[in-house]
C-alpha cells in the first residue's frame, strides 16, 4: 500500500476510497466512538460535580450548625422566646426622633432580627404580633403577612389613594375578609376606591377598637373638590362593641348610628350634608360618657330648633381636649348646649358671615361665644376658686386686612410659649393624647371674615372676646399686629391697661407706634372695677380715686420686629415717642426695668444708648436694617442659608429608591 492509495487518521493507517469498499461504514464506526467517549466523560464530571456540592452543602449545614449551637450559649439566647418576641414587636414601632419624609425607609428595618440567627428566625416567625400589620404596597408581603398572623388582631392601613393600585385593593380586600380579628382599620382612598373596599363590610367588627376613614386627603386631587362617602346603614352591621376611637373625613356617619356608643375619641369633619340637627347631635353626645377629646369642623347644628319643650343639652364630664370649626352662629349653638369641663383645653374657629362692624349683631354674637366658655362661665356664676385654669399668658393676633383675629390663653407665664406660636400662628391645637404641644395655648379662639377692614374692627372684635375672659391674673401680654390701621391706643389702654398683675408686654410688628402711646395713658380710678366684677385694690395707690397710668405692675417691655421708620421718613420716628414714654412712666412711678429689643429695623447703637439713658437693662440683639435695599437682601439670604441648615437644604420628595418600582410586586424581596 502506497501513500496515495493510504491515510492516516488518529494515528491510525486507513486504506483509501479506491482500495477499501467499507471506508464509510468504518469512519462512522470511529466517530460513534469518540462520541461515547465524550458523553462518558462529561457525566462522570457532572456526577463528580453534584458529588462535591452535595459534600460542601453538608459542610456549610454543619458550619450552621456549629454557629446555631455557639449562637445559643450568648447570653440573650437565653432570653424566653416571649421577651424575645416582645423586643421584636418594639422594634417594629416608629421611631419619634425619625422625620415623618423618611420614617417609610426606615419602617422595614425591623425585619433584619429574621436573618440574625436561627433562632431569632424561629422565634419571628412563630410570632403572630410582629406580623399584625400587613404591607399592602408590596402584595406579595401583604398576603403572606397574613397567613403569618394567624388569629393575632390586624391592623389594616393604607394611608394613600396613591398606593390603591387594582392588585393593593384586591390585597386590602383580603385583609377585610378577616373582619372578625381586625384591631384597627385605617383607610385614606378616594371615593371610588372606598366603596370597592368597604361595600359588603356589613358583619360584626367584635375587636375592632379605632375606625380611620379619609376621603379629603387620599391625594390632592380629592382633597379639595371629593365628594362625601356615605356610609353604608349596616356598615360593620351597626355591631363593634370595643370600638372607642373614630376619625372620619368626608365621610358620612348618621348620627344616630349605633356606632357612635361609648366613643373616647370623635373626630368628623366636612361629613357633607344633612348636617344633624340639635336633637340628633345632642342625643348622639349623650351616648358617649366616656368622651375625652371632640374635633368637629363643618358638622355642627345649624339652629337651635327642637322638639323637645324644654332646651336639650349634654355634658361631657370627661372631655379633655375640643375642637370646632363652624359658622360663628353654629359655635354659638354649640357652646349654649354643651356643657365642658373648663380645665379642658378648647380651639374654636368661628367663620363670621357678616363684617364685624361695631354694635352689629356679629360683634354680640362674638362676645355671646366667648361668654359660653366654660371659663368665663365660672367665673361668672362663682367668686370662689374653681378648678378653672388661670389665664397667666395671652396672644392677641391679627390675621391681616380683613382676615380674622386670633386670641390664645395660657395657663403658664413661660415667656416661649406666645412666641413660638406666633411664629407659626395658624397651627392646629394638636387632639393627639399621646402627642405633646407645649406651645399650643389651652385656649385658642379663632374668628375669621372677609371685608375690606375699616380702623375699629379689630379693635371691637378684641374688645367682644376679651372682656368675658378671666384676665385678673393675666401676668404676660403679647400683641402681634403687622397693619397699623386695625387698632387705636384708648381701646387698647382700656381693653387690657387696667389689668392689674401685667408685669410683662410683647408688642411686634408695625403697631408699636400705637401702643407704646397707650402706655401713656390714664385708664381712670384705680378702684374701678375691672374685668368680670374685679376690683382693683386700692393700696397700690397713695391717692384713691385719682387717674392710673395704664398697666400699673408693667416692668418688662419688649419690642419685635419694630419698625423706628415706620412712615418712611427718613428719620427716627418711633425712638423719641419711645423716650417720652419711658420718662413719663418714670415720673409717676411705673418706670420699665428692661426694654427688649429684637430684630427692630432702623435702630442703631447711637439709639440704644439714648435708651440707655432711661433704662438701665437694655437687651438689643445688635442687628441694623432697614437702611439700604442691599442690606435687606443680605439678611434675606442669610434667613435663606438658616433654613437651608435646618431642613437639609433640598426638599425631599418620594419614599426612597427601595420604593421606586413600576411594579409593586418588583418590590418583593422575600422573608
């Protein structure tokens, strides 16, 4: 055989085409060969493979192991699983030192104790507490958070319509289905999407305790132009023995529900119309003894129709905190037919109808409101001591040209109390019981109008509210007024100069002008009588009978935000008035021992020390403005820079990264 009729294939010698007839049949047979060979080996590596994993599993089992029995000889292991449990479900609670914008980031830290150990695991999931309140913004936790609570009380919250995507309503749906165990049942959606999840609630809620249902805020949309949900009549089946805490917004609850039993906590507002009338309203406060804190806003009776003979009223012997908003007649119906507790603290906002002119009838009803307060109540029918709260501090505020007027009462002389609310004068008097607002004033007082306000307004609305109010033990006063066409000195002077414990006056704004001018003046016999029958003693003055200096026991004047320029004149207008007054007060004896100065404007140092010159304590912060535009601008952008440091800088918007997601169930990280 010669090499052309020959080849060498895997070393091996082959014929050729043209001398060996079974060429094909014999390469196919080599081929088939190597095959086998390949696929032999390639499963003898493969099983080689699952043999190591299946060997470094056992290792890494045993490492656990070893870890899970080294873990149980630490000395929290041996803490009961029902510490245990109790340390988790705390964790699971809101930090209050937490900003509201990030408290959702933080709200899932919690679940890191599951993949601590095993035991920490365990201990987790046979806790049905720590998983009581299913997340419905990720579906796939919502259900198995479920399951996991077995028969432990539920809390059902969604707290936008934002989140009410069709698979979070069918989540929420079915955390309804356990009506029968759910604790508390807190719902913020829109119309549509409450009825989705409330339309068929109509079995007994035996364990429900706090009903949370908000139509007005789900989202801005719905904020403003939502139309009220009415409540089913067999809604809950009228049946929810435990239930004493009810928040309800734009959403409609007859009156006579028996729902509205034994309730500790109401609040409704804008349910819609009908409003209740005064028989329905005062019959439904009857059947709630135990009531502690009352937030109504545009759900008051409208007259004071009856059918009863006699005038139908309720006390609420145990309510601690109220609020009202309503018409200035609505208040006024309110206030006649509901007894309260005078140590309780009360915020009543009053929108009048009419402009409060002087001797209209809107001006009475003002003063008809203030009178029906439980304070002044007892102060009016009893000179004995009374468990009445003493009115030490009070804040009488402006709320602009043809706005309103606010007047807040403290019980307490703490000189950052009127300040710090008048930084932010339209915040709420905080109905939380657990929530503590050590600025808000026991008493606050709003009444609200729109005109075009003429110079005796506010001076006859402030007048109305305060001569009914107990002031004889008034110690610190605090004006706040930034128009100076809405208040006169004589009123002032007569208004609050004859009180006579007044040992302290703030006046800020653009008013000072005026009120530094009634502290000149003589408010008549110092025996006159007073405030609610009070008369003053006569031993403060050596000549019984002659005219007084307005605030007699006045020792510390404090100016903010004082304008010295105030008509522009370029010149120092307000500092020679000041002077003279200080001087004249001086003369008869009722000299300021420390005049304060803050963030006044045209005020330089030659001026503080013509000021010292009367007054021997005189605090100035130092600041001059006011003299040029630039300067102005610099301070603005200094304020601008302070607030960049207290809130970080940015607003912050959304919930985090690990909340944005096109899909909710994306969001699913497993537990």
């Amino acid at each position: 055989m010669n090499s052309q009729d020959s080849r060498i294939v895997a070393g091996l010698v082959l014929p050729s085409s043209s001398s060996c007839n079974h060429q094909n049949h014999f390469t196919t047979t080599i081929q088939s060969s190597d095959f086998m060979t390949d696929t032999t080996s390639k499963n003898a590596c493969e099983t080689q493979f699952d043999q190591i994993d299946q060997e470094i599993l056992r290792y890494e089992e045993a490492v656990r192991d070893l870890k899970s029995r080294r873990n149980l000889l630490a000395p929290i292991s041996k803490l009961p699983a029902e510490i245990l449990c109790a340390i988790f479900v705390f964790c699971t609670l809101p930090d209050p030192l937490t900003p509201t914008n990030y408290a959702a980031d933080y709200r899932w830290r919690w679940i890191t104790v599951t993949h601590t150990s095993r035991l920490w695991r365990n201990t987790a999931l046979s806790c049905p507490t720590l998983w009581s309140k299913p997340e419905f913004t990720k579906t796939e936790w919502a259900y198995e958070m479920i399951r996991r609570s077995k028969m432990a009380p539920l809390t059902i919250e969604v707290t936008s319509n934002y989140w009410l995507t069709p698979r979070v309503v069918d989540a929420v749906s079915e955390g309804l289905k356990h009506l029968p165990r759910i604790n508390e049942l807190h719902l913020s959606a829109s119309r549509d999407n409450m009825d989705k999840l409330l339309s068929g609630i109509n079995s007994p809620a035996p364990f429900l305790r706090t009903l949370y249902l908000d139509i007005g805020r789900s989202d801005y949309y719905y904020h403003s132009r939502a139309e009220p949900y009415i409540l089913p009549e067999d809604f809950l089946g009228g049946d929810a023995s435990r239930l004493s805490h009810i928040e309800l917004t734009r959403c409609h609850l007859r009156w006579d529900s028996s729902l509205l039993r034994n309730i500790s906590f109401l609040k409704v507002h804008n349910p819609g119309p009908p409003a209740p009338t005064l028989d329905q309203f005062i019959g439904a406060l009857s059947g709630m003894p135990q009531l502690e804190i009352l937030d109504l806003e545009n759900t008051l009776p409208g007259t004071s129709d009856t059918e009863h003979t006699e005038k139908p009223g309720v006390s609420l012997p145990r309510l601690r905190k109220l609020r009202t908003v309503g018409s200035l007649q609505e208040c006024a119906i309110f206030l006649e037919h509901v007894v309260v507790p005078s140590n309780a603290t009360i915020h009543i906002m009053a929108k009048c109808s009419d402009i409060p002119d002087e001797g209209s009838p809107t001006i009475q009803l003002i003063h008809d409101v203030c009178q029906r307060l439980p304070v002044a109540r007892e102060t009016a029918t009893t000179s004995s001591a009374t468990n009445s709260p003493l009115i030490k501090s009070l804040l009488v505020q402006s709320m602009g040209i043809g706005s309103g007027l606010i007047v807040e009462a403290w019980n307490s002389v703490a000189k950052s109390r009127p300040t710090a609310t008048a930084l932010n004068p339209s915040r709420e008097i905080n109905l939380n019981p657990l929530a503590t607002a050590p600025s808000v004033g026991w008493l606050k007082l709003e009444f609200t109008w729109q005109s075009a306000v003429i110079r005796q307004i506010h001076n006859d609305v402030v007048v109305a509210i305060c001569r009914p109010l107990p002031l004889a033990q008034l110690r610190h006063l605090h004006i706040r007024n930034g128009y100076q066409d809405s208040v006169n000195s004589p009123t002032f002077a007569r208004t609050f100069g004859t009180l006579p414990k007044v040992n302290s006056l703030t006046v800020e704004g653009t008013s000072t002008y005026e009120f530094v001018d009634a502290l000149n003046y003589h408010t008549g016999s110092q025996s006159a009588t007073g405030y609610n029958g009070l008369a003053s003693s006569s031993s403060s003055n050596p000549n019984p009978g002659r005219p007084t200096l307005a605030f007699p026991a006045l020792r510390t004047l404090k100016l903010l935000e004082a304008d010295f320029d105030r008509d522009h004149e370029a010149e120092n207008t307000l500092l020679e008035p000041l002077m003279d007054c200080l001087m004249h007060r001086y003369e008869h004896k009722s000299e300021i021992h420390k005049l304060i100065l803050e963030r006044c404007s045209h005020l330089n140092s030659e001026d503080v020390a013509e000021l010292q010159g009367i007054v021997a304590d005189v605090d100035w912060d130092h600041i001059e403005c006011g003299y040029s535009d630039t300067e102005d601008e610099d301070m603005d952008d200094e304020f601008d820079d302070e607030m960049d440091d207290v809130f970080g800088g940015e607003a912050y918007f959304g919930y985090g990264a690990s909340y944005i997601s096109s899909d909710e169930d994306m969001m699913f990280m497993g537990f």
